[in-house]
C-alpha cells in the first residue's frame, strides 16, 4: 500500500487552490473546474468542490469541518517559509517552534480551517528519518 493522496473538500476550490499554490509554490492542474491537484514528489494534494462529495455517497463528507487532521509539508526552512506567509495574510497558527521529536514547524490555518504543519527536520534523528523524501 502506497499513500497517493489527501482530498480536502470544499465550498470554494479556487480560494483554497490559491492558498496551496501560494504556501507551496506549486501550480495546480485541474482537470475540471470542480477539482484540482498539487503533486509533489512524494504525494498529492487533491482539492475537490463540495458537490464532488455526493459522488462518495450522500452526507459522506462536509466541507470545512476538519479538526482533526493535519496537512504536513516538508520545507528546506522553516523560518524562511514564515517570512514569507505572515506578510500575505495567512492564519498563523503556531510561530516557528521546535518540536520535541526534532522537527521545526510552522502551524497556519487554510481558508477552510484545515490546519497545515510547514515542517523541516532539524535533529540527527529526524534528518535521517527524513532523508528519503528530500529528492
């Protein structure tokens, strides 16, 4: 088994696609306008509008409900990254920390109040734990 895929539902993809494309710095394909992917070398972000959900089966999800999940993105510099996003406006949630089990993180908040970890290792441990995905 392979993790391909996160989907975030939403009432406004081209809101939430901007916001991804902004803190990532990827372009979005979008196939239709209901949907929308940003691919990185290790998985996708898949943004999909709120009448996609039927198609799950009817009250499968709701957009905009998630406190329970966070999307994590590695990043070459924690700090950098926080320069960049607190003069546009993004929900800062937790300033550069450094967390117990060695990573530097950077919590916001997307336009649909999903949480999003901007993290990069910084302890011997969590560096080789993440050496694979730094390609």
């Amino acid at each position: 088994m392979n993790l391909v895929s996160v989907r975030l539902i939403t009432d406004d993809v081209d809101r939430l696609v901007a916001f991804y494309e902004s803190v990532t710095g990827l372009s979005a394909d979008r196939p239709a306008p209901v949907f929308a992917e940003l691919r990185t070398p290790n998985g996708t972000i898949a943004i999909g509008h709120s009448s996609t959900a039927e198609l799950f089966g009817p009250g499968s999800v709701r957009a905009a409900e998630n406190r329970s999940a966070i999307v994590e993105l590695l990043v070459d510099d924690v700090d950098a990254a926080f320069d960049s996003v607190r003069t546009r406006g993004v929900e800062v949630v937790q300033e550069p920390t450094t967390m117990p089990w060695g990573n530097r993180s950077l919590l916001l908040r997307d336009p649909d109040g999903t949480l999003v970890n901007l993290f990069a290792p910084v302890t011997q441990q969590a560096i080789e734990k993440f050496a694979a995905f730094r390609r």
